[in-house]
C-alpha cells in the first residue's frame, strides 16, 4: 500500500520535472530521444525525495503508538480486541523497520561503490 502510493508520487512528480526543465546532461539529451512511456517508466528522480524517509519515520511513529495502546489492552480484562491486534502491529513495524534498514544500508552501499569510482 505504501510503497504503491509513494511509486504513484514519484512518477508524477518525475514527468512534471522533465517537462519543465531544460536538458543539462548527456543522460537528458539520450532520455529525450526514448520515447515518452519508456521514459516514464525508466527514469531515476533527479532530486531526492526527503519526504520520503519522513513519511516511513512517521508511519512507524504512527504503529508505534497502536501498539502501546494494544498493549496496555493486554492488561485489561475488558479490551480484547484491541489485544488481538498487537500481533499483526508488531508484525507490521518489524518488517518496516527492516525494510527502511535494508533501504538505508543499500542506499549506503551504492554511494560507497560511486566514491571509489571517482
């Protein structure tokens, strides 16, 4: 869900960018030869989204707190509905958490790999 609406932004954002902006680059110059719906689906964003990360950061905020109030439910007698999702909110936040690690080593990695090819 979240990765789809995030893919949905950046493909917007991305062909309002090229449109607007003058060819800068040898990379600009190819591009504009390909074809609009190839280009669309190849491109690389040539800013950085920082909202990105702020968005993930506060969807995990967000289950964080969900998961504090099921679990302060587990002590209750009266809530057991709000206990039985503390299972799958756990679930959910360990895997975004891996998931915007996984990102971040990768992302890490690749900016290593460009350094030394300089």
């Amino acid at each position: 869900m979240l990765i789809g609406n995030i893919r949905e932004k950046e493909i917007n954002t991305r062909t309002k960018d090229q449109e607007s902006a003058p060819p800068s680059s040898d990379v600009d110059f190819f591009n504009a030869l390909l074809p609009p719906q190839a280009f669309a689906s190849t491109a690389i964003s040539t800013a950085p989204s920082m909202r990105l990360l702020s968005e993930a950061s506060n969807t995990l905020d967000s289950m964080t707190k969900n998961m504090t109030k099921s679990l302060r439910a587990l002590t209750s007698k009266d809530k057991h509905e709000e206990a039985r999702k503390y299972p799958s909110q756990l679930s959910d936040a360990v895997l975004l958490q891996h998931m915007l690690t996984k990102c971040v080593g990768k992302t890490a990695q690749g900016i290593d790999k460009i350094c030394n090819l300089q």
